[in-house]
C-alpha cells in the first residue's frame, strides 16, 4: 500500500533535511511543500510578514493534490511541509484515504534550537523573525509520532523508520 509521510513542524526543524535523507533511503520521492507556495506567500515571508489561513489555502490544496495523485497511482513519498494546524493536516489528507495512507511525523524543537538554525541557514526566505509566529500558531498534533528533531538527522530517520516499520 502506497503511503506519505509528512514531515512536520515550524521552520528549522529540519523537515527537509530529513526529509530528503528519509526518501533517498526508502527510495520514495520527496518533495519540499516550500517549493509549492505562490510568489506571494515567498515574498509575504521573505519580507517577514506571516502567513495567514488565506494565504495558505490555495498552498494546501495543491499539496493535497499532490498526495491524491500519489495515491491513486499506488506511489509512496516523503513531503516535508509545516501543517501546523489541526485544520492544515486535515486538509492534507485526501478523502477517503485509508488512515495509515498518510502519516505525519512532527519534529518538535524548542523556539531558540529553531531560530537558531534559521540564522544559520543561508539563501533561505524565511526569517529567524518569523519564529514566534510559527510557534503561536503550532497545535501539536495528536495524531503523529512525536520525534525529538534536536538530534542527529540520521537519529531522526532510524527513529521514524522503527515507529513505521519502515
């Protein structure tokens, strides 16, 4: 059975660079949900202005599309993507899916590992500034497996791999 796994968490939890390292192990591809934002939520950001459930609907639906589509054609893939909230992982889930067809995988990090590693990240258009926006706007997520995102990706990865079996 085809499945995602969704990284999750605020910026500079390492959701790509995991992400990345998790898909080439399994052979899945991987996709970055930054590179699916319209021009104007990068620019919103890059001039470290947040952004608001409007601004992220059109974002989310194409992602969620994305996923659809894998499934329908029985194909596996790591998303790395910020779904903060209850509502944006609900929205990522197709309808219908089986429940173990889309799984997320939050990394959770504390505000100053974060906004640390995103002073520290070059070519980037997100703002160590944009931070605490991201954590006021977290819900942590009853639903995933729960990963310290402070540790080592390959840590991250074997952790994610023995909670799916992978």
């Amino acid at each position: 059975m085809a499945q995602t796994i969704i990284l999750m968490g605020v910026s500079g939890s390492g959701k790509t660079t995991v992400g990345r390292l998790l898909a080439e192990e399994l052979g899945w591809p991987f996709y970055d949900a930054d590179d699916f934002h319209p021009p104007a939520n990068v620019e919103h950001m890059r001039q470290g202005i947040a952004l608001m459930d409007e601004d992220r609907r059109p974002w989310l639906a194409r992602l969620a599309r994305l996923i659809a589509e894998a499934l329908a054609k029985n194909q596996s893939l790591v998303l790395a993507c910020s779904a903060l909230k209850a509502d944006y992982r609900a929205q990522l889930k197709p309808c219908g899916a089986a429940p173990a067809a889309v799984r997320f995988v939050y990394l959770r990090i504390p505000m100053e590992v974060a906004a640390a590693r995103l002073k520290d990240r070059p070519g980037h258009y997100m703002p160590a500034s944009l931070v605490p926006s991201q954590f006021a706007a977290l819900e942590e997520p009853a639903e995933a497996i729960v990963i310290d995102a402070t540790q080592l990706p390959e840590a991250i990865i074997a952790a994610i791999r023995r909670a799916l079996a992978l």
